[in-house]
C-alpha cells in the first residue's frame, strides 16, 4: 500500500456536530492541506455554504471566526460525496451512529447501517489507496467490519484503517480541538499500519503537543471512547441519586458535592446535580456498552452501567413528577414556562434532552408548555416531540399544548411555574422581580440545573425549587 509521506487533501463524509467543528479546525492549523467536507443532505451543506455565518446548522462559540477564515481557502463544504473520496488521501467516516430501534439489539445496540453505507460508498468510487479513518462514535471491533467491506468490494485498491474518536463537548468544542486533553489514534499493528498513524498524528501534531497523541491498537481506541462516556455519565448519575436524598434529609448537594470534590482522589468535575444528562453520546454510548457486555455473556457488567441510565431517566421523571405534585397535583391547564431546550449551554444540540422528556411528561398531565431558548429553533423542537410520542394521535395532542417564543419574558408571562431546563448564563441576568410581579401566584421556579440564586429568589417570593434542594 502506498502511503504519502505528507496528506494534501482530506475528505470528511459527514457534516454535523463532530464532522463539521472538527474539519474546520484542521483547516484554520493546516493551510497547506485542502479539507472537503461531503454530506448528502443539501440543506445542511448550504447552510455551511451561507454567508451569514449566523445560520451555520452547528452553533458552537468561536465556530463562526474558524469556519471564515478557512472557508473558501482550503476548507470546502460539498454534496459531491464521489468526487471527494476520489481526491482524498485520508478519509474520515463521521456519519451519525443512533441507537438502533429495530431488530437485534434494539434499544441498546447502535445502528451502523450509515457506517456501512459509507464504506461501500469508498470501496465503490475510490481510485487509489486510501487510510480511512473511524471519527463517529462506534463499537468496539467496528473497524473490522469496515475493513472487510473494503477489502470485498475495493476495485484493487488498498486501505488502513484508523480509530481517531473524538472527545469533544459541545459548547467548548471549539476549545476542547484547540487544546485536547488527548489525541487517541488506533491502528493496526503492521508497518503500514504505523505509518497510516503517523501520518495522521502528523497532522494533529500542526498544533496539538506530541505528547498529547496516544497511539493504541485499532481496539483499544474504540473502546476507550465508549468506557470515558460511561464514566463521566455514571458520576453524574451518581451525584443525581445523592440529590433524591438531600431532597427528603435536608442536605444540600451542592455543598457535598464541594466536600467530596476536594478530595484529590475523586475530583470536582461533573459532579453538577441536575434534572439529568443528555446529548449525543453518554446514554447511546452507555447503552451500546450494556449491548456488547450481555453479547459477551456478562450480564452482571452489562447490568451495572444499565443503571446510570436508568437512574439518569428517574431523575428526568422525578423532576417532572415534583413540578405536579408542588402544583397541588395537577398541572391540567396551567402554563408552564420552558427556560431552555437544548441539552446543555452553548449547543443548539437537542439530542436526548432532559427538556424532551419532561415536557412529555407534563403534557400527558394536560399543562400548556411554552418554550424559549435562545438558539433551538420552532422545528427542531416539534421534531423532537414527534420522536418522543407514542403514536400519531399523541404526537397531535402535544403539538396543542406547546407553545414558542423567540423573546422570554411573554413565555414567563402569568405562568404558574418556570422550569430551567438548560444553563444559559443569560438567565441568571433577567429581572426576576419583574418576573415575579407578572407571574400567577404562588409562584414557583423548577431550578432543574441549579443556576440561580436561591436565598434570593425566597426573597423576591417565588417558591423555589432546585435539585437536591
């Protein structure tokens, strides 16, 4: 197999939240490799195209400031998917893995029919040698799947295959792919193999410290990506069922959270009591875990990690059941205000939402939600409820008693409670004397993230209401 001694082009067949941040970064450090990025879907690669780097289908800060200053240089974004892979050297697969809702392992195993399709897709067109490299989050061993597709349905062409998973958090993606804690690259063990590696880390290398790159077998490197998920997750479920417990005793969990934080051998990081984790990798990647430990037989491994999710969706339901209890049990017709939607700050990203899940919820108790977040959108929340409801009439029903606004003091206005479903700082700077003052009465605040100040808002009247409270 032939394998360049510098990379001067790379495609990357897949444009969303993993794809697109990252392709953009190595564009800005590399000047001198040209990056394609390909999706089939029009509309997203348009809106990567558009001027106004306001519509970018990915919000992330300091996104917008990357992608001008590549864009049009060496960073290229295309459906021409065929003519990318032809012109590539290196090809990344950074297509969406969701949880499998059919067949075998639904529920918990993921779907890699995209991945699939992506790998015959490069086996089909290619003209050359190629390193193809896994970025979408996969299970362990998935690389030898690739590569048997590859090797079947090449046209005499040869091919590496890499792991390079990403470790990004959304809202600092952008600072999380300028200063990595680490750079994972799997491989195969052979001398091309290690060359295909090296010629990856090379490229990170135009910005990221040497030592900063981990070389690892192919799998190691997937797996290692599926293991971190679960133990950041399992420490914030961990810290969600200590809530339920400050809740009847008293305690606060914010300030345990603090003392057992102190202590060097366990650390302060994600440890954010909350109304639950969401996002797109912690339960798909959990639940993908639970899948491979009961395919290997051990189910007592599979039935561990199966708890964090299952405690992640008992915090999600006890938010949402304390909401109607606090409103004297019913919240039939009562306006409930949404303050945030997307799964965390500074992320349009929507995906396994804890606002999904309890706006569901009280909606099938009959109350009227209406929603601000500063940058989900009308569609993407309809689009959500309709993933979430039962059947079509459900769907219907919800779509009734939900409600947007693009400003949010009408969506708090005569509310019978407000429900913070996402961190955005600006909700800590509103004027919630004046809130208070326009709300029915009593009124309550559902602080399901713990950002405000909660003497304070006793003070000014409101029930207050947060997590571990």
């Amino acid at each position: 197999m032939t394998i360049p001694n510098t990379i001067k082009t790379i495609t990357c067949i897949g444009a969303g939240y993993v794809g697109g941040p990252t392709m953009a970064v190595i564009a800005q450090k590399c000047p001198h490799i040209k990056v394609n990025v390909v999706d089939i879907n029009p509309d997203r690669i348009a809106a990567w195209n558009d001027s106004n780097l306001n519509s970018l289908p990915v919000y992330e800060p300091g996104l917008a400031e990357v992608v001008e200053e590549a864009r049009g240089r060496n960073l290229f974004f295309s459906t021409e998917i065929d003519d990318g892979i032809r012109e590539a050297e290196m090809i990344f697969i950074s297509v969406n893995t969701p949880t499998k809702d059919y067949g075998l392992g639904k529920g918990m195993a993921a779907d890699l029919k995209y991945v699939e399709l992506c790998a015959r897709q490069i086996a089909r067109v290619a003209e050359s040698d190629k390193i193809v490299v896994e970025k979408s989050t996969l299970p362990v061993r998935t690389a030898e799947s690739i590569r048997t597709i590859l090797e079947a349905e090449g046209n005499g062409q040869q091919f590496k295959v890499l792991s390079n998973p990403e470790f990004l958090a959304e809202g600092t993606a952008i600072a999380d792919l300028y200063a990595p804690d680490r750079v994972l690259i799997g491989g195969e063990q052979d001398e091309e193999g290690q060359k295909s590696i090296q010629a990856l880390a090379d490229i990170y290398a135009n910005w990221v410290n040497r030592e900063n790159i981990i070389t690892t077998r192919l799998w190691s490197s997937e797996l290692s990506k599926l293991t971190a998920n679960a133990f950041l997750a399992q420490r914030i479920s961990s810290i969600n069922a200590i809530s339920a417990l400050c809740e009847k005793t008293g305690a606060d969990v914010d300030e345990i959270a603090r003392a057992i934080g102190a202590d060097t051998r366990i650390g302060s990081k994600f440890l954010k009591s909350s109304v639950g984790f969401g996002g797109s990798c912690f339960q798909k990647d959990i639940l993908n875990l639970v899948y491979l430990c009961r395919h290997f037989n051990l189910p007592e491994v599979a039935d561990y990690w199966e708890q964090v999710v299952k405690m992640n969706d008992y915090q999600k339901h006890r938010f949402a059941k304390q909401i109607i209890d606090s409103l004297f049990n019913s919240v039939s017709g009562k306006k409930i205000a949404f303050l945030g939607w997307a799964f965390k700050k500074d992320t349009n990203d929507t995906r396994e939402s804890a606002a999904i899940y309890v706006a569901k919820e009280l909606m099938l108790d009959k109350a009227e939600i209406h929603v601000f977040d500063p940058k989900v959108t009308k569609e993407r929340i309809v689009e959500d409820l309709k993933n979430v409801a039962a059947s079509k009439a459900e769907f219907k029903a919800m779509k009734k008693l939900i409600h947007f606004h693009d400003e949010p003091y009408p969506a708090m206005n005569e509310a019978h409670a407000i429900a913070i479903l996402t961190e955005w700082d600006e909700f800590k700077t509103y004027d919630w004397s004046s809130i208070y003052n326009n709300m029915l009465k009593p009124a309550f605040v559902f602080d399901g993230r713990n950002i405000l100040n909660s003497a304070k808002m006793d003070e000014l009247g409101f029930r207050y209401k947060g997590v571990g409270k």
